[in-house]
C-alpha cells in the first residue's frame, strides 16, 4: 500500500524554455518536500532521484541520508522552519521545533522571481498543476508565514509559538493564521479563502469552481452535404480545471433507461504523448442500485453513470497475435457499474464493471457534440459524435470481456440490461466520484469546458440529437429531467476567481424545472480548530477550544488499546454496529471494531468490521471468499462518516451503511451464533484474544509475533458515538439514530443521541470523557467501559453542523434551510448530513469559535505588492502529519492524497493485464486539496492545480521513480485472503 511524500509548499515559474531540465528546475523554483525526510530545494531538476550516481539531486546536497523528519507516530504538533540565502552560497536550512536538524550549502542562488505560483500542500511538475497524488501532504497547517529575509534560530524560537504582535512586520510577506473562522458565532458558515494577515493582503484561496464564459459554437457539417446541420450557438460554457458541478441530491435522474447530450471542448490529444492521464471524465452519476422486481435498494454503485474520454492510447494486443487498437479521444460509458470492490463479477448485487468503448476519435482541441444513450429494456448502448453514430469497439460486463477492431465492425454495445437505479444520487460534472458526492481523483479529472448539458429520461433517436444540436432548449422537452445552460453567472463573484468573491458558492439552475440545481466547488481543504502549542505575544497559552454540546470525539492511533473484557452479554444471532468516524488515513486496512473469542483462526474474528478503505465484515471467522471480501467503500477522504453494519443468523445477512445508505450487502456466519465472554477491541486489530494486533514495529501493546501478516491494520482517526445492538435495525431506524446524533432526536441540539435505557442498546460509547478521561464509559448501565490503555489518551472537540439542509448558513438564516429559503439557490441536502467536524464534499464548514482570538474578517482576493528576488527567503509552518513513516495522524487541513489499492496482491497479479489495458482495477485513489493564493497576486500566485501527472515519478522530475530505502514497505495482502485479517 502506497502512502504520500507530503510536500509542504512548492513555489514554481511559469516557464517556457526549450530545454526539459530547465523547466524542471524552473518548476522547482521551492519547494519543501517529504514530510518523512524534510529536503528544502531551490531551483533542482530533481528534488530526489534514486540512484543518483553524479549527485544530481537536491537530496544529494544534503549528504544523501535523513535529514529531519515531522511524521511522528505520536502525531503531535511540530514547528517546522526553513531558511535559504542567495548572499551565503544558497544556504539552506531547515529547522524541528526551533533546532536546526539539517543544512547544506546548494549552490543554488539565483532570485526567487515574482508572478510564480505557489502552493501549500502538492508539488508542481509544471506550472500551477501536474501535482501527483503521491506527493501530496496529509495533515493540519497552522500558523504558516513566509518572510523575505533569513531569521536566525533565535528569531525562530522568539516567534515560533506566537499568534500575534508579527503582523506589521516589514519583511512578512505572507501570514495565514486560518482563523477566519473564529468570528462565526454557533453555527458553521461557508469560507472560500484564508485570510493574509500580512500587510501584503495575501489572502489563500480555499476554492476554486469551475468558471463561467460565454461562447459561440460552430454546429458540424452534415454528412456528405458540406453545410451546418444548424446556425452557431450562442450559449455559455463552464470551464474545467480539477474542480466540479454536483448536484446532491438529485430529485429525478432516469432509473431506466437514458440519454446524455453535451457540448465539450478538452485539449488536444496526440499518441505516445508523455504524462497524459488515461482518462477524463465528463460526468458521473452515483446512487443505489435496485432490485428490479422490489426496488430495494441492494448496493452502491459509483458508476451507475460515468462518461469519460480517453486520453492516452491505450493500444493493447486483442485476440489475434499481431493487431491491435487504440482507445485514443475514444469515449467510454459507464452503466450500472461498480468496479471498486471484490464483488464476483458473474453473481454479485452489483454485477461488477460494466462499460463500453465507442470509437469517437476526439483527439481535437475543438467542440464537439456527444449524445450517449442505454435502453434499460435491452442493455443497448448508443454514441453520437457531431451526430454521427460511433461504433462501440470494447465491451466489459463482469468477467465479460469483447474486442472488435471497429474496422471490423465493432462489438455488439449491450451491457447491464434489466438493472435499474435510484433516481436520488449524486450528479457531478467534470469528476468521477467513488463515493457518494466525493472521493475526486485529479487524475481523472475533466480539463476543458461543457455546454448545454441535457440529461434525458428515455432514449433519443438520431433525429432527434440531430435537431437539437443548435439548440439550448429542445423543441421537445418531455422526459427532460435536468438541463443546464451555465447563463446569468458573474465569474469575478464566484470564490478564487477575483472580485471579492464572498463566502458563497455560485449555482446552475436546472432548465428542466426540476430543480436538479448544480453547486459550482472545486476539492477544497478544511478549517478545522487547532490544537497547536501556541501562545499569545506575553507568553499566555492560546487557550484551547472548549466543547459544545458535540462533546469530544477520541483520536485513535497505534499508540492506543481500547479494551474491554469478559463481555457477558455480546448479541449472538443477530447485531447493529454503528458510529461515527473521520480518518485521512489512506495507507493502512484500520481496524474499528474486533471482537475475539479465541486465538488465531479459533474465532479471534468472531465479528470483525476491517479496513476503512475497503470495507470488509467477518463473523465467526467467515470473511467471504476472494470474490465478495471487500466491499471497495471507503471511509477515509477526510470528512465524517456514520458507518452502520448489521449482521443476523438467520439469513446470514450482511448490510453496510455509510450516512444511511446501503452501500454493500453480503453473506456471513449463516446459521451460526457469537459467543459471549469474549475480548472487545476499538482500533486495533485481535489475531488473538486481547493482542497480537496487525500492527507496524513500534506500535503499543501486544504484537503479533509473526509479523503484520497484512500490514498495519490500527485505525488511524478520530472516533465518536459508538452503539452496539442485539438486533439487525433496519434502514429507517439507522438513519433515525443518525438524525439523533445531529441534534434532531428527542433531546434536540442540548443533548443529541438515543436513549441509552432502550431495550435493544447491548452498549453506548459517547466518548466524551475529555482530558483526563482514561476510561470511555457504556451508558446503558451494562458496564461494558471501555479502558484506555497504554499512551495518554487525546480528545478532540467534536464541533457541530446544522443539521437542517446542507449545514452552511447562507444570508440571514438562523438554522440552515438546506438552500431551499430565497436568495440561497441550492438543493435540498439529505436528511442525515453530518454535524461534526470536516464539510463534506469539499466546503468548509465551521461550528463555535475556539477559544482562540478572532483574527479579524476580510476574505476577499485582492492583489498583493511587488518586491520579488530576494536574496533571502524563510518559511515558518505549524503542522500536524499523518504519521506515514510510523503511524498516527488526526485531522486534515491540506489534503493530497493516493489512496492505497484495498484489493489483494493476488487480484493485483490477477487483474495485471487489464491494467495495462486501462481497465480500472478494485480500489480507488482519492484527490485531496490543496490551498492557493488568487491568481491575480503579483509577488505570489497560485490558482488551484489543474491537472494530476501519474504518481510513479521521480520527485520534481516526469522520469521514472523509485521509492527511497528509508521509506517504510506497507505489506500488501499476500495471496488470496486465508480466514481472517
């Protein structure tokens, strides 16, 4: 399992030489990279390269070997500066907690110049963009300031813990303190950049959304006539860089069948093209899908609909020896499928991956008209192109796999015929979503722009895709369920794109009359409080934030052992586990729940709840086969989920629920009971009753003797409001615990959760103890406390959300109305959104200020001063990582993220050949966020990144890379899975 560099900040020119090395190094122009073995680097082609036989690398100036490192297993706070100076041979320093750890003398002294773009959180191999996942940073920033001149280690440990009385200073360039929040009086509001508190008004975008234009296109020629098939279209068009138009929920997308009509315009693609992404997507729809005879929902699917384009040729040997085909500028269209778990493609719910190939040959750089349509009746799949029809080359349903050159006329396009999904979803435009209205992977991300995007209830006719070509507004809107012509917005009012842009998010509305209104966001980093060591300029401690009626939730980590023992009267024939956790932990197979009743493969996993980034249940040491072990639904992107599993003997059902929604259903134990007296464990994985956990070296409590047979498995994160039930609750009862939970049960916002006296409550965890708590009590009076063993445990104020509608406060609302009230223009959020920590699909979202001082209101974009090239240049950064080396991270503000392959070692063998074919393997990779200063600034700039290079690069450098020595191998899963985790 692969984790991240994380880099810090990276500062890049815009350049334009001929040479690659140049560009390179002009892309590096700072950057300070790897949280595990901190290398601060000025102007290098490569930042590190393995091997480096002629010292060629910016690690190489360094002596080769560690440097320093902020990715501690106790996940505790470290200050982190860095020094570099043109006068002194470019010497640069890099400093832990005040003590200088590491420097070299570069050589390095030309001026950081002005215009460049700078970024917290992703390194650029090119000018504002091309961040690979790989190299992203996982973890909290606070307090990050960057000076024109080299402070002395005396100036760093004078200023290092203060949060005021530097703000006039004449060489601070830029000062985030990321406390725009602490004006928000009880309830969170939306911001959309962090304020500079400079003299320079350096303010950090947080968001950037996709952006409105108004266009003319050019209709195509008719075939064989040589004239339009309409006049131009005079419309508007909404351009795509990494970011995305969601709309969550829907109200009316087809169960059945459809069709998809857009305008898109992407770059222009050539063959053999170097570090182009495989494929764009233009749309993706993710729901539920259903049974088609009861309609009950019986699994997630993240493509119920998915179009893309393919980017890169993809040419693979088909069935004979000596030919081949190219997907390049082809389309792809996703039906019902759901290609991220082990489901058995042949007898699953969800019927595994299901998509077709069109040969649509787009590899221009102009606009072209693309209608795609599936009849549920059949399972046929249609493509037009300028309303030309494509022939489908490539189809997969399941194990299914068939290959016709179109030359020789193509493959039959049916595919999921029958299967039908909920009309409530998620819409997004220019993302591929692998969970419900989130978990973005840049790498798949649209760069281009859309019109006129139609979505349809039925399937179209070539005639009639041919007459509303020139259209914005069908001629015949029947079956139309969402239109969306992008008019009427002003770009300089949307966040991260000038003007003062407010704490708002622009909308689409929906032409249908629908109201399927789309909210413009981009992957945005999240404010959350802080619990830095930091003082006030007398040398009083910031006091900490102070709970709500939220409470604490728990920080869990390898350091930690929640146990309870001898538990009397744990549910046999039928349970419901549920709680609500938060991790951005995308390296382990973390472990919330164990319970063990023996020793290893003697029902140590008598019921077991494994791997937060690809689900998996055992019970009675019955954890599926290799087709249907995991469920490929993931829980770590950094904002809160309720998770919910229930299991009963009878039928041997297994359902899994994420904020109320099935997402996974499986089979174990069927017939067979749990018993009681066995061993409790919350974070930590049992391969014998009480101990040997899954665990990396160094990692507390008892380890397994034999090693972590598939890796660390500690959950690393933030827990909080965990039930255990003697019965399977249903659906409704689920989603009722979690409206509780959000302040809308009996108790209200003054005392949230059930009734811990209900019949049915085995055992209640709030975990709100607090400092000092070394126990987490059962409130049902059964007496199933939880002990805290080992390192001191660390609470974390949980804050809360509005419940009502989608939690951020818009114009004069006391309690958010869900964007329903006037003037606000979003859509209705489902019941049961989260109320803690963390806004999920990218907004930030606050709750009551810390008890931190209020910093002061301005957000708004404005430009910054000249003064560029100095010979001197300090960075000073608080921060918090997610321990990668050895373990333990909490909260994120700064994501940028790869998030590890949840498949086996075996499937990966397995499945090998269809990777290099371009077929998405089980498991997802994630993109985080990144911050970034308005584009406008003259001393600093940084738009959002627009564009994700593949990971497997050197750092700095497009060449191949290969992973340093000192960087820790996660074990991967060997083999098929034996009995349990």
């Amino acid at each position: 399992m692969r984790c991240c560099s994380g880099t810090l900040l990276s500062y890049a020119k815009d350049s334009h030489s001929a040479s690659a090395s140049q560009r390179s190094a002009d892309f590096n122009a700072f950057v300070i990279f790897d949280v595990r073995n901190v290398l601060a680097c000025h102007d290098y082609e490569y930042i590190d390269l393995l091997p480096d036989p002629f010292n060629a690398s910016c690690h190489a100036a360094y002596g080769g070997g560690p440097t320093a490192t902020v990715a501690e297993r106790d996940g505790k706070w470290r200050h982190i500066a860095v020094t570099w100076s043109a006068a002194h041979d470019g010497l640069t320093r890099i400093y832990v907690d005040g003590l200088l750890m590491a420097q070299a003398v570069t050589k390095k002294t030309a001026p950081l110049p002005p215009g460049g773009s700078l970024m917290l959180g992703g390194e650029q191999d090119c000018y504002a963009g091309c961040t690979d996942p790989g190299q992203g940073f996982n973890g909290m920033l606070d307090e990050v300031r960057i000076w024109r001149v080299v402070r002395t280690q005396t100036q760093i440990l004078d200023g290092m813990r203060r949060v005021s009385g530097l703000e006039t200073e004449a060489d601070l360039v830029a000062y985030w303190k990321f406390d725009d929040a602490d004006v928000d009086e009880g309830q969170f509001r939306l911001h959309t950049s962090a304020r500079d508190s400079s003299r320079y008004g350096n303010h950090l975008a947080l968001q950037h959304p996709p952006t409105p234009r108004k266009v003319v296109i050019e209709p195509p020629l008719m075939p064989g006539s040589g004239s339009s098939v309409s006049p131009p279209l005079d419309t508007s068009s909404l351009q795509f860089r990494n970011n995305h138009g969601v709309c969550d929920p829907t109200r009316a997308m087809p169960q059945g069948s459809f069709t998809i009509e857009l305008w898109a315009r992407g770059a222009e693609l050539r063959a053999g093209e170097d570090g182009v992404d495989r494929q764009e997507t233009l749309l993706s729809y993710a729901t539920q899908k259903l049974d088609s005879v009861t309609r009950e929902a019986i699994g997630f699917i993240d493509d119920a609909i998915r179009l893309e384009r393919l980017q890169a040729d993809l040419s693979v040997p088909l069935l004979e020896p000596f030919w081949e085909t190219s997907t390049l500028g082809a389309l792809r269209l996703h039906v019902n499928s759901e290609g991220h778990g082990d489901a058995d493609p042949l007898h699953s719910a969800s019927g595994g991956e299901a998509w077709v190939d069109f040969h649509a040959q787009w590899t221009g750089a102009d606009w072209v008209h693309i209608a795609v349509s599936w009849d549920v009746n059949t399972g046929e799949a249609r493509a037009h192109v300028n309303g030309v029809a494509a022939t489908a080359f490539w189809v997969t349903q399941g194990a299914r796999t068939m290959q016709i050159p179109p030359d020789q006329g193509g493959v039959e396009p049916y595919l999921s015929a029958g299967s039908v999904r909920s009309a409530v979803g998620s819409l997004v435009l220019g993302q591929d979503q692998d969970c419900w209205g989130g978990c973005f992977r840049a790498s798949h991300a649209f760069r281009g722009e859309l019109a006129v995007v139609r979505v349809w209830d039925r399937v179209l006719s070539r005639e009639e895709i041919v007459s509303n070509i020139g259209r914005e507004h069908p001629t015949d809107a029947r079956d139309l369920a969402a239109l969306y012509t992008f008019g009427g917005m002003d770009p300089a009012q949307l966040p991260g794109h000038g003007g003062d842009g407010g704490e708002r998010e622009g909308t689409v509305a929906d032409g249908s009359g629908l109201e399927q209104t789309l909210v413009l966001r981009s992957s945005a980093p999240q404010l959350v409080y802080s619990t830095a060591p930091l003082a006030m300029s007398d040398g009083r401690p910031v006091k900490p934030p102070t709970p709500g009626a939220g409470g604490y939730s728990l920080a869990l980590s390898d350091r930690q052992v929640l146990l309870a023992s001898e538990f009397s009267d744990f549910p046999s024939t039928a349970l419901t586990l549920e709680f609500w956790m938060w991790s951005v932990d995308g390296c382990r197979a973390g472990v919330p729940f164990s319970y063990a009743v023996g020793d290893y493969r003697a029902f140590d996993n008598a019921f077991l709840l494994f791997n937060y980034n690809s689900w998996g249940v055992a019970v009675m040491e019955d954890e599926g086969t290799l087709a249907d072990h995991l469920s490929g639904v993931s829980a770590t992107d950094g904002s809160w989920h309720h998770i919910a599993v229930t299991w009963e003997s009878r039928t041997g059902r297994v359902v899994l629920y994420d904020h109320g929604r099935v997402v996974w259903r499986v089979t174990r134990a069927k017939g067979m009971s749990i018993p009681s007296g066995g061993t409790l464990v919350v974070g930590r994985e049992q391969d014998c009753e009480g101990g040997c956990f899954d665990s990396a070296q160094g990692a507390s409590g008892p380890l397994d003797g034999g090693g972590a047979e598939y890796g660390a498995q500690d959950f690393t994160g933030a827990i909080d409001e965990m039930r255990l039930w003697r019965v399977a609750r249903t659906a409704a009862e689920i989603r009722d615990g979690l409206a509780a939970d959000n302040g809308r049960g009996p108790g209200g916002f003054a005392s949230p959760g059930l009734d811990p006296a209900h019949p049915d409550l085995v055992a209640y965890w709030h975990f709100d103890e607090g400092p000092g708590g070394h126990q987490v009590r059962d409130h049902t009076g059964h007496g199933h406390h939880l002990a805290i063993t080992q390192s001191p445990p660390e609470w974390i104020v949980t804050r809360w959300l509005s419940s009502c509608g989608n939690g951020i406060l818009e114009g004069m609302e006391q309690c958010d109305d869900g964007g329903r009230g006037p003037g606000t223009g979003h859509a209705a959020a489902p019941g049961g959104g989260r109320a803690k920590a963390g806004g999920g699909g990218g907004v930030p979202s606050w709750a009551p200020p810390p008890g931190r001082p209020p910093s002061g209101g301005s957000s708004a974009g404005s430009s910054g001063g000249g003064g560029g090239g100095s010979i001197a240049y300090a960075v000073f950064v608080w921060l918090i990582v997610l321990g990668v080396a050895a373990g333990v991270g909490t909260m994120a503000v700064m994501q940028r993220r790869a998030l590890a392959e949840a498949a086996s070692e075996l499937r990966e063998h397995l499945y090998a050949a269809a990777d290099r074919m371009g077929v998405h393997l089980p498991g997802y990779t994630a993109a985080g966020s990144l911050s970034a200063v308005d584009p406008e600034m003259t001393r600093l700039l940084a738009p959002d990144f627009i564009a994700a290079s593949p990971p497997s690069r050197a750092p700095g450098h497009p060449g191949a890379y290969t992973s340093l020595p000192s960087q820790p191998p996660y074990a991967a899963r060997p083999g098929a899975p034996p009995a349990g985790p």
